[in-house]
C-alpha cells in the first residue's frame, strides 16, 4: 500500500508540479539572460538600392577555391569495361 501511495505522489508531483517549477526557473532565466545582454540580436544589414529592372543583385559571393593541380604525365586511369547484369 505504502508502494502506490508513494507513485502515486510522484506521478502528481511530475504531472503538475514538475512545469509550474520548470516555468520558474526558465522565466528566471530569460530575465537574467536579457538583463545581461546574453540574447543579443544583431542589428538588420542595410539594404542597398533597389536593382534595376531585370537585374540581380548578390549581396554575398563566395571566394574561389584553387583547383588542385594535376600531376604531370598523367593521361588519366585505366578503363575498365563492365557489364550490365539484368
């Protein structure tokens, strides 16, 4: 008897009391957080002046990578014929 007495308050315990204690502490948090300057939120880029009509304006173009150099004398791989099992 005393066994089901006991899960039953741990049931309650994490079925009600478990969130309002979890609520706390995270509203506690955030508070604390936006206090401290901890959620910082950088400021929106300044948008430039609209395209033209028809054209296209990037705002970000990723740097080439240099293409790895092939060494000399090489005229490729072996080719290997295969055939196709059905």
């Amino acid at each position: 008897m005393r066994f089901w007495l006991i899960l039953i308050l741990v049931i309650f315990a994490l079925r009600y009391l478990l969130p309002i204690v979890l609520r706390l502490v995270l509203a506690g948090f955030v508070r604390k957080q936006m206090r401290s300057g901890g959620f910082v939120v950088p400021p929106p880029a300044r948008p430039g002046p609209p395209p033209a009509p028809g054209q296209v304006r990037v705002d970000y173009v990723p740097p080439v990578a240099a293409e790895p150099e092939k060494p000399k004398g090489f005229k490729g791989g072996e080719y290997v014929d295969f055939e196709e099992v059905k």
